[in-house]
C-alpha cells in the first residue's frame, strides 16, 4: 500500500511540473474508457490527440496513475482476423488530428490491478519527444461504450 501511495503522489508531481509548459499547441481531449468487470486485467484507452503547433511531433508514450503498463496499440484486420499490434511511431504533422478510436489506435492498459468504475476519472499523460507532456482526465463509461461518454 505504501509504494502504491508514493508512486501516486510522484505521479501528481511530474504533472503539474511539467503543467506549466503545455499550453496551446499539442492538445489530448475526450479520452475515455470502459468499465471492467471482475477478474479483467486490460483495458483500452480512447482519445483525440490534436497537433496545432507548426511542428511536427512524435509520441514518445503514454502513462497513467493506474497501476498498469500503458502502451499504444493499433488494431488491424489481418486475413479476415482482427489482431493488435503495438505501435511503433505516431508522428502528428502540423494541423494534424488523430483519433484514437474502437477498431483502430488504443491505448492499451495492462496488468491492471484494480477495476475501472464506470463515471470515476483517472489522469492520463502523452509524453514527445521533443515537445512538452500533455495531461488529461480518462472518463470511464459501461462496458459496452462505443465511442466517448
Ligand atoms: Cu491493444
């Protein structure tokens, strides 16, 4: 439980430390995910990342306050079979708008250790590599949520 608590507590700090610098030009909105039932250690993770600098800009990763690895998928259809596989580079040129959305790109949370709520809200943050951490809140909706809550 200790580990947990100092874990979450760092996890705040690295956010607003690096709050101040994120204004305006890269933007994560609508992010989302589903509630999990009993037993379940995955869960996918929903959201509109938005570019509106003029560079382009690479994701580095994702992190969340879940105690899970967080790591960005991409579904595709492979001889008729939907498979996932991780992603290795997303860029977002100037202006560029990327959804992630069900049947393609997700963030991918596993080992989750405890069950996401439906209506709780949990701290999601995008790293780049050359561009600022941006930070937003993760609305989970019923299991059976199909686009943003
Ligand atoms: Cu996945």
């Amino acid at each position: 439980m200790r580990i947990r608590v100092s874990h979450f507590i760092l996890f705040f700090l690295c956010f607003s430390w690096t709050a101040a610098a994120s204004e305006g030009s890269v933007t994560v909105t609508a992010a989302w995910s589903r509630a999990t039932a009993p037993g379940a250690s995955t869960a996918v993770v929903y959201l509109r990342l938005e570019n509106q600098s003029n560079l382009t800009v690479t994701v580095e990763g994702v992190e969340t306050s879940m105690d899970a690895k967080a790591r960005i998928h991409k579904t595709v259809s492979k001889e008729g079979v939907m498979k996932m596989t991780p992603v290795k580079e997303l860029s977002l040129a100037p202006g560029e708008q990327v959804e992630f959305k069900p049947g393609g790109l997700h963030v991918m949370l596993m080992g989750l250790t405890r069950l996401l709520d439906e209506g709780e809200t949990f701290p999601i943050r995008v790293t780049f590599l050359k561009h600022p951490d941006v930070r937003a809140d993760v609305l989970v909706g019923t299991a059976g949520q199909m686009k943003a809550p």
